[in-house]
C-alpha cells in the first residue's frame, strides 16, 4: 500500500472509560477498497487534546511502519 487515509474516533463506555479507535483505508491496484482497524485501545488521558491524540495517532503509525507522508486528506 503505498498511499492510505485514516480515520479515528474516540467515545466513553458507559461507566465512563474513553476509548480511541484507528482504522486505516487503501485501495489495492485493482481498485478494491480495503479497511483495517489500526488500534482500539483505553484512552487513559482525561483531556482529549489534539496534541495529545495526534501523539496516539503518530506512535501507533509508527508501530506497524506506516509514513505520515503516505497519508492523504
């Protein structure tokens, strides 16, 4: 895959614990869109800041190899 878009969401469980989901979405040569949740883990900040989600978002970018310059908007 040589280029991807991500999507990401974040919600509350119903006793209050945050979640942060990442997926990430390509289209192979033969134009077949393809989707691949990333990540769903715990988001233990209690401040949803941008800064701190996009750290989320870069290190588990980063864990399975994946280039911010790949991604497009």
């Amino acid at each position: 895959m040589s280029l991807y878009a991500l999507t990401s969401d974040i919600w509350s469980s119903r006793s209050s614990e945050a979640y942060i989901l990442m997926m990430i979405h390509y289209l192979t040569r033969e134009f077949a869109l393809k989707v691949i949740t990333l990540r769903c883990t715990p988001f233990y900040d209690v401040r949803h800041t941008g800064t701190k989600i996009a750290m989320i978002i870069k290190e588990s970018l980063e864990d399975i190899g994946l280039s911010l310059e790949n991604m497009v908007v």
